[in-house]
C-alpha cells in the first residue's frame, strides 16, 4: 500500500471532516497535519482485516479532534496566562462568499450536539455510508440513519433551507 496515493484520496475528505468539526480552517490544518502523521507513523500496524483504510485514517481523524477537545478544555481551566486558548480563534481571510456560507454552516452545525455533528460531518464530509459509521461509531445503523435524519431536520429548520 503506496502511502503517498493514499494521502492523495484520502486527504480532502479527512480535512472536509475534520473542518466541519472544529469550524476553525487553520485548527482544522493542524488536526490533519497530525492526523496524516500519525498514520504514517503507524502504518505498519494497519490491518485491512479490520476495516478499510478510510476507517482507520477517519478514525485517527476523530482521535486527534478529541484529544485536542479535551485538552482544550484542561488548558481553558488551568491556565496559567489565560490567553492560550486565543491562539486559534480566527479564520484566515476567505472570499466574501465563502466566508458567509462558512459562518451560515458552523451557525447551524452549531445547534447540534456532539454526537449529531459527528455523524454528519463523518456521513457528508468522509463518505462513509451508514454501516460505516455504525461500525466507527459503536452505535447501530437504524440508530445512525435516525440520527443523522433529525440532524439534517435540525440544520434545514435553522438555515431556512
């Protein structure tokens, strides 16, 4: 298995992924570069006995966003300056367009919980199916299709779509 063509299919839908998550382009930037190193790191322990490669980099994927959730959290509440958590609150400058569409998203990616951005950003931004996901995420694939239909009920009720 060719690393490099694998980073080549592979890259825009884990950054598409984890963008949606963060909402931040540059966190999203460094989230990947952790991701996609990890993976080269450990790419002798993948076994495709388990599950394809896409699961396994969208799983490492998901690993780096909550890791850097909770350390998030344990800087904001020990910090010693209080302004580390600055360090990534702003987007770099986009198109006015884009920017917009951008900010409508996040705003109403917003309003869902945890485990709802989760399943949508993993079913729209990795391409995984629905019994993908269930397998990722441990919950069943009626429960990820339920899940993810009130989301995208959730998210067009908010946009007005």
């Amino acid at each position: 298995m060719n690393f490099a063509s694998l980073y080549q299919e592979f890259f825009k839908p884990v950054f598409a992924y984890i963008l949606c998550r963060v909402g931040q382009r540059a966190l999203a930037e460094d989230l990947a570069a952790c991701a996609w190193r990890k993976a080269y790191e450990k790419m002798a322990l993948f076994d495709s006995q388990k599950g394809t490669f896409r699961q396994w980099i969208f799983t490492i994927a998901r690993n780096e966003i909550n890791m850097y959730y909770r350390l998030y959290y344990v800087r904001k509440f020990l910090s010693l300056t209080g302004f580390e958590e600055n360090a990534f609150l702003s987007l770099p400058q986009e198109d006015a367009l884009q920017q917009e569409d951008t900010r409508v998203l996040l705003n109403a990616m917003s309003i869902l919980n945890r485990k709802e951005r989760d399943l949508v950003a993993l079913k729209f931004y990795s391409g995984m199916n629905n019994r993908e996901i269930a397998r990722q995420t441990g919950l069943s694939e009626s429960n990820v299709g339920t899940i993810l239909h009130r989301s995208i009920a959730k998210l067009r009720k908010e946009m007005n779509v």
